[in-house]
C-alpha cells in the first residue's frame, strides 16, 4: 500500500503525520515510539461508529436511592433514609454544576453560593411530606458553598420537627453544620399583595440594577424586571428567567431568591449600599408551587429586618415570610467555607506492625557542621555534601543490595533541610534511599527503622518510640473580627512574584493593612504602586534583595517602630534532577528562602510582630522530583518556623500547593502537566482558596501547615496510596518488596 506524503499546498511534518495515519487505520503496522517520545501516549475509547460531530462521552449519573432508602422527590435530593426507632429520616443529596447550572449564576465574592432559598424550598418539601409544611425557622451557621468543579454532598437530618444540615465538599472531607431549621404546621391563609403599587410609590429606574448589586447574579437569577419604592416599602414584578426550570421546585430558588434583589435599590435597611446577606428566616408559608412570574410586597421591619408577601399575577398568594434578617456580608467567611477541607499538618503516629522482610542497609549520620559559622552557610554546606552522597548513591555497588539509611537528628535546622533535600531524591530514586530521624546514638533505633523502611520511606525513633509520618486535617480557625494586622506594617519580600502580588493587595483590601514595604529584587511596578495606594495604603517600593542583610536592616530600620508583619514569599526556582544540581543551582535556590528567612527572623526578633509568615511548598512536604535544592530551603523554613515558636515569636510555615492561574507554578505549566498532577491527586489551588487559607493560618496554633487541593479519589485510584497518605486515603496493605511510591505530583508553589 502507498501513500503520498507530499502534495501540493500540502507538506511537512503534519501530512507526514497524517499518512502515517493513513496506514494505520488500514492496517499497516507503524512504530509510533518516535513520533510520541516525551509526551506520556495513552490510548483513549471512541465509540464505535464514525463521529457524527456530536458528543458521545457518558456523564456520570446522579445518585440513585440504595437499598433501605427512598426516592426524595425534590430536584435537590437524591435519596431518603428513615431512621429505625425514632420517627426521623436523613434526606441526602449531591449538588454539582453539572446537574443543576443555574447554581453557578449566585457567585458572592467569586464563590459559588448556594442560596438560602433553595433550604427553604427543601425543607417545605420535607415538611409536607411530615405534616409540616411550613418552616418556622432557618437559621445559617456558615454559607454552603459549593467547591469549584466539584460535587457538595448534602445531608438534611430531621427528628420530629427539628432540622439540621450538614454539607461536604466530596466523600473525603469533613462534614460541616450549615444550618438549623424548626418546621411547622401554620396554614393560615395567604397575605393578599397590593396591586398595583399605591400612586406615591417611585418606579426605579433599572439601567444598571444588576451591575450596582454586591452579589454576582447570572442569567438565571436576573428575574426583577420592575421596581416601585416607597415609605419603608418596596414592590417587584419578577419571572423566571428561561433558563431556570420550576419543575419538581415548590417555588424555584432563584425566583423567591429575586424577591430579595430590590432591598437595597429601594433603600429598606439603613446604609443600604453596605452588603448583606440572607441570615434567618423565620414564618415562611409556601400557599401554591410551580409559579413562573410574582408580583412582591416587602416592609422594612427592622433596622436588619424585611417581611415579605408574594403572588402570581392573577393575585393567588404564592409565599409568605413573615421575617427575614440581613447580615453583614463576610467575604473571607464566604472562601473560608470553600477552603476549610484544604488545610493539612504532618503529624508522627506510631508505626504499625513491622514487615517481614527488613532489608540492609548502609548507615550514613549526618553531621551537623561547624557550629562556629553562622546558620546560614552551616544549612548551604552540610546539604551539599549530603546532595553529593545521594547522588552518587545509585552508582555504588553496594545499592544493588542494600538501602542508604540517612540518619538526622530532630530539632534541628540544619537537618530538617536535610530531609528536604531527601524526600525530593526519594522520588527520584524510589526504593534506595530512607530516612530516620532519631536523637538516639545506639543502634537500636536504626534496627527499629530496618524492620519498616521497606514499606515507609520515612521514621522517626524518639524515646523508644517509633514514628511514621502522615499527613493529617488541621483545625480551620474562625475568622476573628478584626484582622491582627489591621493598621498595621507589613514587609513582604518577594512581592512582584504572583503570590506576592496576590497577598499584597490581599493585605490591603481584606486586612486593612495601612502600610506595606514591597521587597523584590527589581522593585515592583509603578503601576501597581499606584493601585495599591488607591485602596488607602501607604506603600513603600524596595528594590533590594532579602539575602542582602545589610540592605534588609536598612529597609527593617525605617520601620521598626510600626512594622507588625512579615510575608516571606520571595524564592527562586532552579530546577534539576539530583545528577544535574551543581553548586550555583543549590546555592540559587537555597539563599532567598535560608539566608532571607533568617535574616528576616533576626532583624525582627525584639519587634512586637503579630504576624511571619513564611511561603514554603508542598514539594518539601511529599518530594518532588527535580525539586531537591527548592525542597530542602523549603524544609528549612518549616524548621524556622517552630523555632520561633517555641521561643514564644510568631511564625507560620505554609508548604503550599499548586495555585491555579498565573499565580506560582500553575501559570508555568501546560494542560497536559496539570492533568497529570490531577491524576495523581493534586489539584490547583484558586486565588481565593488560597488567601483564605493563607487568614486561616495567621490564627492557626499551628507553626507549619500544607495547604493544598487533594483528590483522594484520584490518590486511590492511581494505584498504591503513598504512607504519607495514608491517614486520609487508607489502602490495603502493601507487599515488603515493594517499593514505596513518591507522593502526589506536587511542585512549588
């Protein structure tokens, strides 16, 4: 068989290509390994006709009621368990974009809410379905906010005429109380609405309603198409826009939701430009289902207080509330809600039952180096000489039969870069490299290690006791009421990166930071300054490195007497495989995190901060390959941080994840490298995941966190889980002779 591979107006490597195809799909055999090299080929299936240019890929059904449960009946609601012995039922659900898109036109602050209306819709479902079909209350504890891309489970549990919800983001994370609600029986006929509006009321003009609003409303939520204000009161035409569906709704969610839109172009609550949302419902009466068009009443009751009466425009009452009260809207509360299952610690459990097989080892302590020169360069000297063993560990002989034990000492700064620097080779090597941690000099604790490292690259022997390492939630704080830098100064190094950019205006817009001192290395834009100074802070531009301790005094002194912050986020990204790392790589990369973080700490240790913050990378946490020189400064700024501590000086470390975006690593990577990472486990990060995970830390208790976006479905279903995960994804035991897989594909941040 032939084919051509030149034509005219047609050649290159692309017809080549395409005839190659040509063959293919007629049966020729074709070697693709040199056409695929370097870009990870895996076949897909297609169906199994020819493409009509439509899809033909499944999607994923929703939940089907199981075995001992019943169908719920309500849109939002998949299933109905009744619960034996007391009369009450857990009513279940999982909302997603997908199955209903009309959720995602509710964004508040760039979060996707679930508005109140549709609890309430639920809940008179419910009721009806008890003999209670009013609710007599429904009061939020916290916003549900359904996770970007992914699915909320949803868990109504009812006992009597009592009623609590809980919401997850997916099967792995931890449950959270959103609300509380108390059902009831009032059947009291329907609040006749005044129509049309008396002569004084003012129509509003509506040009530009929904652009003035402090909620992002889409499509589906754009129902006013009139308003009248007058005295304390205000009255609406609404319809549901096309692409809401009533059906199976008592009364749809975005159309009671849309009654709420006039309160504040009509002036009903004082400051009516300051934002609120939705806190308490209390007397809501649904009297008809389906409508598709209303006409409202609402009268200002309170300072933070509206009533509301609804109809269809035959005048047949639709819905009453006897009461509705408004809160101050909290965005950092709003992205709190969707970060709360991305905050993580390493914690040191026991170990389990030894394995049966305790391979050999080749024993290497780690010297701490010469304590007369200063931390620094003891950090930079001792893991190079460690880098340069690791690296030519594999070439020795003796690694054909036996594991280079790398033994390091706890508490210790020098060290904890070390194990950095270790983890990373782990990945690189799998199988010839452990770690022990021990502050034990006999050869006890290296027995005890041998007996697991075939199955955890990680131990630890301390006081007789033998550690492994896991990975563990760490508690979410509440926000406080005041940020502890509000007011205040704050240095942030590193600031013309994209994270540093990211948590600079996050310092002004959400903390009311007055005055911030931007450190980089060329300065930051005028521009920007100029932005920044718009939103009411003073801003000092420093084009200086933090490594330069001279010049980081110098900048420290001016402010001194103000300065009540400190954001680390400066670094610098060298990478390369253990065999390819020279002395320049390691030093480019270890200066900005070792040397400027304590230079920072020793500049600033008899200040009164309240905050230091340090920006360090999952890639120290799991080890990523190519990372080593990134991962051990990074490591160095955990140990940092509980130094501080425990010299009774704030500090927190975060070992960040990947950030979506063009913020750290996630604007340098292609979709094929973020599908991988997805793959196996790792998810990016949104800016405002990030910075509210960046809040939660700052009243943390905690001096080193992970924050970062896991899919543990993803980690499961990659195969072997890795021991780190091991607390949060529990697998089946591993066979001895295994190798111990790297972690998630995790790179800096």
């Amino acid at each position: 068989m032939a084919v051509g591979t030149l034509r005219r107006d047609d050649g290159g490597p692309r017809r080549f290509l395409s005839s190659l195809a040509e063959l293919h799909v007629r049966g020729v055999p074709v070697d693709w390994t040199a056409v695929f090299a370097g870009s990870d080929p895996r076949r897909v299936a297609l169906p199994t006709y020819a493409f009509q240019r439509e899809r033909y890929w499944l999607q994923p059904a929703r939940a089907h009621a199981a075995a001992g449960s019943e169908p719920a009946g309500h849109p939002l609601l998949d299933a109905a368990v009744p619960l034996a012995g007391s009369g009450g039922a857990v009513f279940t659900g999982r909302l997603t974009e997908r199955d209903h898109p009309w959720l995602a036109d509710h964004r508040v602050a760039g979060a996707v809410l679930l508005p109140g209306t549709a609890l309430l819709d639920v809940l008179h479902h419910i009721g009806a379905l008890r003999g209670a079909p009013a609710v007599a209350e429904l009061t939020g504890s916290a916003p549900i906010v359904l996770p970007e891309g992914g699915a909320l489970d949803v868990q109504v549990r009812v006992e009597d005429r009592s009623v609590r919800v809980h919401t997850r983001g997916g099967p792995d994370a931890e449950w959270t109380e959103n609300a509380t609600a108390t059902l009831g029986e009032d059947e009291r006929p329907g609040t006749t609405v005044p129509w049309p509006p008396p002569a004084g009321a003012r129509r509003l003009d509506l040009d530009g309603f929904y652009e003035n609003l402090n909620v992002e409303y889409g499509p589906a939520f754009r129902a006013v198409h009139a308003v009248w204000a007058g005295d304390g009161e205000a009255w609406a035409e609404l319809r549901l826009p096309e692409k809401a569906d009533p059906d199976g709704f008592g009364l749809h969610p975005a159309l009671l939701d849309a009654a709420l839109h006039p309160i504040a172009a009509a002036a009903l609550l004082p400051d009516p430009d300051r934002p609120r949302l939705a806190f308490s419902w209390s007397g809501v009466r649904l009297h008809a289902t389906g409508a598709r068009a209303l006409r409202v009443h609402l009268t200002a009751t309170g300072p933070d207080t509206v009533a509301i009466s609804a109809a269809d425009p035959s005048g047949v009452p639709v819905v009453d509330v006897e009461s509705l009260a408004l809160r101050p809207l909290d965005p950092g509360r709003l992205a709190a809600g969707g970060a709360r299952d991305r905050l993580f610690e390493v914690a040191w459990v026991p170990a389990g039952k030894p394995g049966d097989a305790a391979p050999e080892v080749v024993v290497h302590r780690v010297a701490s180096g010469d304590a007369e020169r200063p931390l620094p360069e003891r950090v930079r000297a001792v893991g190079w000489e460690t880098l340069r063993l690791l690296r030519d560990w594999p070439d020795d002989p003796r690694a054909a039969s036996a594991r280079l034990l790398v033994v390091t000492a706890p508490d210790d700064p020098v060290h904890e870069a070390v194990r950095g620097l270790l983890r990373s080779a782990q990945s690189e090597h799998p199988g010839l490299l452990a770690s022990l941690v021990t502050d034990e000099p006999g050869e006890e604790a290296v027995a005890a290690a041998r007996s697991l490292i075939a199955e955890e690259p990680q131990v630890a022997v301390r006081d007789g006791r033998v550690l492994v390492p896991r990975l563990t939630r760490a508690p979410f704080p509440d926000p406080p009421e005041r940020s502890r830098l509000a007011g205040g100064t704050v240095l942030v190094t590193g600031a013309t990166g994209g994270l540093g950019r990211l948590v600079a205006e996050h310092l002004v817009r959400e903390h009311g930071v007055a005055e911030l001192v931007l450190l980089s290395r060329t300065g930051a834009p005028a521009e920007w300054v100029g932005e920044l100074s718009a939103l009411g802070a003073g801003v000092r531009n420093v084009a200086a490195d933090v490594a330069d301790r001279t010049a980081l005094a110098e900048v420290v002194e001016q402010v001194a007497d103000r300065l009540t912050g400190v954001v680390h986020a400066a670094g610098v990204v060298a990478d390369g495989v253990l065999a390819s790392l020279g002395p320049r790589e390691w030093d480019a990369a270890l200066t900005p995190k070792v040397d400027g973080a304590w230079h920072l700490h020793d500049l600033t240790r008899h200040l009164d901060l309240t905050a230091f913050v340090l920006y360090s990378s999952a890639s120290s946490t799991f080890g990523s390959p190519g990372q080593g020189n990134y991962a051990a400064g990074n490591a160095f700024l955990d140990a940092l941080a509980r130094h501080r501590r425990e010299q009774g000086l704030p500090a927190v470390s975060l070992a960040w994840g990947l950030w979506g975006g063009t913020a750290g690593m996630g604007g340098r990577l292609s979709g094929t490298d973020l599908a991988r990472m997805a793959r196996s486990g790792t998810r990016p990060l949104t800016a405002g995941e990030g910075l509210a995970l960046f809040d939660a830390a700052l009243e943390s208790d905690r001096p080193a966190l992970v924050p970062i976006r896991l899919d543990l479905a993803a980690v499961r279903a990659a195969g072997e889980v890795p021991p780190l995960l091991r607390a949060l994804a529990p697998a089946r035991r591993r066979r001895p002779e295994a190798p111990a897989p790297p972690g998630p594909d995790v790179t800096a941040p």
